[in-house]
C-alpha cells in the first residue's frame, strides 16, 4: 500500500471510472454506471492525502499555499476553458429549455459551488429536465475542491493530536459520521420537514466526505506487507464490486446510501491491494488503460456537454450520444496535451503567477456563461423565442404555489381554489405534475360551468393508494398527498374530482412500487397489478361516497419536445416532433388498461381521453401551426392545456353531480 509518485494501477482505476461514467451518460447500457463518480471520490481522497503525508512527514506541517497553488494549476484552467467554449457553442447549440439553468450552473462551477446551486434549485440528477444541462456533471469537481479546501485542515488537526494514529482516528471519525448522516438522508427520516433528503444526500460535500474518507485511511494505513494470494484476490474482488455496482445500481436505488458500499468498497481493496498485483497490472497498469487515465479528467470536463448538445441537434439519431461521448475524447486529448501536462509541467506558465491563471480562468468561464445567459434574452425577443417564451410559462397552480409536497387539507383550500360567485358546487383537480399540466383546461371549463375549482398536485407524486420508489418525490410525501387528500375531498364532497397520473411513467419507467408496509416492486406485470389495485382503493373510496371521479387518460409521449431541441433548430423551426398514431397507442395500452381495470364496475368513475386533441388517424404532434404544445415528452405547455378545455367542459356537463 505503499503510495508512489505514480502508481500506472491508479491511472488504470480514473480510467475504469470514466469509462463507466461516459457510458452511463451516452445510454450504453450501465445503469450504475455514474457511481465512477465514487471511484474518483475514493482516488482523490488516497492521492491527496499521501501527498499531505509527505507534507507531514518532512516538515511537521502542512505546506497550505503549495497544496492549493498545485490543486487550482490541476483544475481550473481546463475547466476554465471548457466552460468558456461550451457556454460560446451554447448559444446555437445547447438545448433550448437549459439556457438559463446551464448558464447558472456553468457560473456555480466557476467557484466550485454547482452542487449547491443544483440542490438550491431542486435538480433531481436523473430528471430528464434536469439532464438538459451541459454542465449538471460539474457538481463532483464543487464535491472534491470542497474536501480539498477541508481535509487538509482536519488531517493536520489529527497529526498534531497523535501524528498518524491521532491523524487516521480523527479521519475514521468522520468517515462514520459522514456515513452514517448519508445513510439517513437516502433511507431514513432525519429533517422531516426536508422535501428532498435523497438530493441532499446525494450533492452535499458532508455526505460524500466518508467517500474521500475511505480512500485517505488507505493512505493512513502506510505500507503493510500482504501474501501475494491476498493482493490477488483483493484486487479481483474490487473491481468486481466495482463492476456490480455499475451493473445492478440504478437512479431508483436511493443512492448513495448503503448502495455506494459497492463502489468505494471495491475501489478501497483495489489500492489497498497495491502496485504489485500481476492482476491490477495486467488490466489496470497497460498502455491503454493509463493512456486514457492520464486524460480522464478532460473526458469527464467534456463528455457531457457533447452528448447534450448532440442530442440537441440530432435528437431522433439513437447512436448519436455513444458517438458523442467518444468525440469528446478529442478535446479531452487536446486538454491534456496543451493545457492540463505543460501547466503541470509548469512549461505554459513563464513568468504568469498562479494566481492570476487560477483567476483568469475562473473570470473566463464565468465571463462566457454571462453572455450565454445574454444570448437567452437576445432570443426571447425574436418571433421564434416568443413561441418558445410563451411555452416555457408556468402552469397556474405552479404560480400559486398549488403545485407543492403540503397534501391538500383545509389549510390549503382557500388559496388553491379558483372560485366564481354563487357556486354550483365545487371540482377538484388532484394529481402529478401532468395534472398541473392541464390546470388551465380544468379551471377554465369548470368556472364557466359555474363551479368553484380547487387544485392540488405535485411532481412526482401521483394520486394512488402506493407507496412509490425512485420518483422525483419522496415516498413519505406522496403517501401523506394521497391519504390526506383523499380525507381531504370526502370532507369537502365536491361536485366532480378530476384525477391525473402519468400510469405510464410509473409502471414503465425507473419507478418501484408497493401497498403500505409491502415489498417494493419493480417488475413490469407486478407494478401493473399495484397499480391497478392502488388505483381502484381510491376510486372506490370516491364511489362508496357517491363523489363522482374521471380518470384522465395519459396524453400521448411524444418525444424530441421543441423546448428540448437545439437554439439553432428552435430560430430555424425545424423542431417539431411527431409520432405514428399505432405506436403511440401501444405503447400506451398496458397503461390505460390498468386504469380501466381499476374503475371498473364502479358507480360514477368514469374516463376522458385526450389523445384526439393531439392525434389524428395518423400521428401525433408536439406543434399545431406556430403553437407550442409540449413542453416536454410528457407534459402539456399552457397552449397545449388549453386546447383540451372543451374535452373537460363536456365531461364536466356529463360528470359533474347537479
């Protein structure tokens, strides 16, 4: 375990990590593939804590301003120069919907702050939305110069307490602590009033430093001698953790929690094993491995806004991002070979301080994504960025703040509800973020009728009798909507509830499910006779109560929505979407037969489809003429939802109790 200059068996290790990352981003298959991310993390926390070693053994101290001085020359003019080009090529190339959030995040990464600016605006990083942004992959630099700016401090700290025995307990500490609080957020209940723990957990530097922390107790640990059959079969073990984890952990996962063990356990036993495994040689120490461990964190910097902007560009081209990721191994080559070896070398610095290229470079970058923000509101003002302007709007319920976690009780009533003088009664909209999407509609064709209209939804969360695994939402918070809602509306007895869920996302898509206190499922059939069950508890909750309920069938998904595509092909009009009517409708049938199954028979459940607002006998479409209608795959732009205000008006005449 000694810790060498260079160990060609580290190399191999960054280069084992972003393999996994680039081919989790680019859709090749690794649905864990992201935890390379914990790779870098336990590497980082070995590497810099046997140069702080050094530090200490030598002097007795820490020598602060050389540690920094190398770490800014390490990071920030690469990054530097990344974000100044990608925010330049941003302003033709970047999705059109991650303008304002790319910029901001490309700022953020500037002065290593992208992970709080991420969690600060609640970005879920496997939401499609959110998977917009070209510099999203930035939060793990914020992560790592974070414990760098940190642990220096903390290990000096324990050295001076017992020098590496006071050192590696204080170290252990912390491991544990930050351990223990990761576990909590991911699968406990610590700060309840706290929406988004698996967020917090998942971005925040204090969860993350057992990570780091791993890696440094190697270093800690100093040279031991271990039987060759040992370093063999440490190494083999690790990267087979290693591997799994990239294998079998997914966005569903609740991670990082327990399942990150996986990936920091194995990258632990692979350095702890050390140099001198045949093994780790052989598959880790080669030319190529190292080649491509050398220039991993210029493929990291640039891989990710290559893959976006291609699939900004060509969006319906299936192998475009695995193209795309592999491109960007020619800026990552470019990186190493002009910027990251020679300023390491110190050869492309001359007489220029460290200062001022650390500087400079933050200045850059951050200068670029300014006028990449410029560029957006240059944009709205033309007659396409008007279109796109008046789609990117936010749904009613959103600007009232009717669209959140508190479940709809008698507190929430008074604000959510659009009323009319003299009521007739009152209709209730509950359920995900695709009800929201069609608030309009409802509040519109139910005040007309001259009804009272109450809204409550939440992305996420869709109103069902189901525990819910992996949405964008916590389970805790989407049990709480659905039981006190349901409570909720039988106390207010309305004249007619309207009830919208994206079936499809949740018996298709990364979602587990489960009935209260039950196993958590995730096969396709199991997760349809949840769903069916779930469903068919409330509405016969609503029927028992003679409170009549329509269950709104699932617009079509269409994907490639025009505020995903490219500026360029936004000014150009050519981002309009489209798909074959037979396709569309099977894909959506196992679905709507679900929700069929669980209103049947029941006295005054009924269903209204909107799919012809959308459809002809042919296609479906994301644009009618100049009008934006999605706002994404999923859901409907306030255009879109007004479209289908008379569908709701004729069920409300139908449905509605006189």
């Amino acid at each position: 375990m000694k810790a060498e200059r260079r160990r060609a068996d580290i190399q191999g290790l960054r280069a084992l990590a972003i393999v996994l990352v680039v081919s989790y981003h680019a859709g090749i298959g690794l649905h864990g593939g992201f935890t390379g991310v914990d790779v870098f993390f336990v590497i980082s926390g070995f590497v810099i804590t046997s140069l702080l070693l050094r530090d200490l053994a030598a002097h007795g101290t820490i020598m602060f301003a050389g540690f920094y001085r190398r770490r800014a020359l390490r990071l920030l003019p690469a990054l530097g120069l990344m974000v100044a080009i990608v925010a330049l090529l941003g302003i033709l190339a970047a999705p059109i919907d991650a303008l304002h959030i790319g910029a901001l995040t490309g700022v953020a990464s500037m002065f290593f702050a992208a992970n709080a600016y991420l969690y600060l605006r609640g970005a879920d990083y496997f939401v499609a939305a959110v998977t917009h942004d070209p510099f999203l992959h930035l939060w793990t630099l914020a992560v790592e110069e974070q414990f760098y700016l940190a642990f220096p401090i903390v290990l000096l700290i324990g050295w001076r307490l017992g020098r590496r025995r006071g050192a590696t307990a204080v170290v252990a500490v912390i491991a544990l602590a930050s351990f223990l609080l990761s576990l909590e957020l991911s699968h406990g209940h610590l700060l309840p009033l706290q929406h988004r723990p698996l967020q917090l957990a998942f971005y925040s530097s204090p969860t993350r430093a057992w990570e780091f922390a791993v890696g440094a107790l190697i270093a800690l640990a100093g040279s031991v001698r271990i039987p060759r059959l040992v370093v063999e079969a440490a190494t083999a073990a690790g990267l087979a953790l290693v591997l799994v984890g990239a294998l079998v952990i997914t966005s569903t996962t609740g991670f990082p929690g327990r399942a990150a063990l996986l990936p920091v356990g194995g990258t632990a036993l692979v350095i702890a094993a050390g140099s001198t495994s045949l093994l780790a040689r052989s598959l880790l120490g080669n030319r190529l491995a190292t080649w491509i461990g050398d220039r991993s964190y210029g493929w990291y910097l640039w891989h990710w806004p290559v893959i976006v902007y291609a699939r900004a560009l060509w969006p319906v081209q299936g192998w475009v991002p695995a193209a795309a990721a592999l491109a960007a191994l020619l800026p990552a080559a470019a990186s190493f070979s002009y910027v990251e070896d020679p300023i390491r070398r110190r050869r492309a610095l001359g007489g220029t301080s460290v200062r001022t290229v650390a500087v400079g470079a933050s200045l850059i970058g951050a200068l670029a994504c300014v006028l990449l923000l410029g560029a957006m509101h240059a944009l709205a003002r033309t007659g396409p960025g008007r279109e796109w302007v008046r789609a990117s709007v936010h749904h009613i319920d959103r600007q009232r703040g009717c669209e959140s976690a508190a479940p709809l009780d008698t507190s929430k009533v008074p604000p959510c509800t659009w009323g009319v003088p003299h009521p007739r009664g009152r209709i209730v909209l509950v359920g995900d973020s695709t009800a929201s999407a069609v608030s309009e509609a409802v509040i519109a064709a139910g005040n007309r009728a001259g009804y009272a209209v109450t809204v409550s939804t939440y992305f996420g969360c869709p109103f069902v009798a189901l525990e819910v695994y992996g949405s964008t939402a916590s389970t805790a918070v989407c049990d709480e909507i659905d039981r006190v809602g349901l409570r909720t509306i039988l106390a207010l007895r309305p004249a007619l509830v309207f009830l919208v869920n994206r079936t499809d996302d949740y018996v298709d898509g990364p979602i587990g499910l489960a009935q209260s206190g039950g196993a958590v499922r995730h096969e396709h059939g199991e997760r349809l006779r949840l769903w069916t069950t779930g469903l068919r508890s409330d509405l016969a909750t609503f029927s028992r109560a003679s409170i009549p309920v329509v269950v709104v069938k699932q617009v079509p998904r269409i994907s490639d929505a025009p505020t995903e595509c490219a500026v360029v092909r936004v000014l150009t009009r050519t981002c309009s979407a489209s798909a074959p009517r037979a396709a569309v409708d099977a894909e959506l049938a196992p679905s709507r037969a679900a929700n069929e199954r669980a209103a049947h028979g029941l006295p005054g459940v009924s269903s209204l489809d909107l799919e012809n607002s959308f459809c002809t006998a042919r296609g479906c479409s994301t644009i009618a003429g100049n009008r934006i209608l999605y706002v994404d795959a999923y859901h409907l732009t306030v255009l879109g939802a007004r479209r289908v205000t008379g569908r709701f008006a004729t069920a409300i005449h139908s449905h509605a109790r006189k």
